[in-house]
C-alpha cells in the first residue's frame, strides 16, 4: 500500500509539473504574439512618420531639404537625430514665415 501511496504522489507532483510547464508555454506564446504585434505596430509607426517627413519637406522645405531626405533613416539613432534636427529647422521656417507675414500685413495700409 506505501507504494502506491508514494506512486500516486510521485504522479501529482509530475501532474503539478505537467500543468506549470503548459502555463508557461501558452504564455510563451502570448508574450511572443504580443512581442510581434508591438514590432509591427513600430514599424508601421516609423514608416509613416518618413513618410510625413517627405512629404513636410516637399510642401513646406526648400531644395536643399530635400537633398537631406533621402538621408534620414528612422531606423537607426542617427537617423532620428537627423529627423529631428529636420523639423526643427522646419519649424524654424515656419516661424520666420509666419513673423514676415505678420509684418507684411501691419505694413499694409487700413481700409
């Protein structure tokens, strides 16, 4: 009788081991889908915001902007580095235009 005392315990702890190692798999598998969707989401992110950058550098950039572009990758640190020193030479612009074009309209003669 001891015996299949100590064989029925031997089996619940195999049990218990059994049903763990299954939890830890299906979470596995769900940190692994999660990890894809993040990296999917993140690259579709990048995409478009290059492809934003383009398209700020074609309405609102001037030539040499857009001599700049092609260089700017957002997959890589210098990249980003680069787009950002972009906008803020965008933003720049369009402060400096926006300035000239207060001034031009206080120099404009009231009605």
């Amino acid at each position: 009788m001891e015996s299949v005392k100590a064989v029925d315990e031997y089996l619940n702890g195999i049990y218990i081991m059994m049903g763990i190692s299954a939890l830890m798999v299906l979470l596995s598998i769900f940190l692994m889908y999660m990890g894809y969707q993040v990296a999917r989401d993140i690259t579709r992110n990048i995409e478009s915001l290059e492809n934003t950058l383009i398209h700020a550098a074609q309405k609102l950039g001037s030539k040499s902007d857009l001599e700049k572009m092609p260089k700017i990758d957002l997959d890589t640190t210098k990249g980003t580095i680069d787009a950002h020193n972009f906008l803020e030479t965008l933003i720049e612009k369009a402060e400096i235009d926006k300035n000239q074009a207060e001034e031009a309209n206080e120099a404009k003669p009231p009605m």
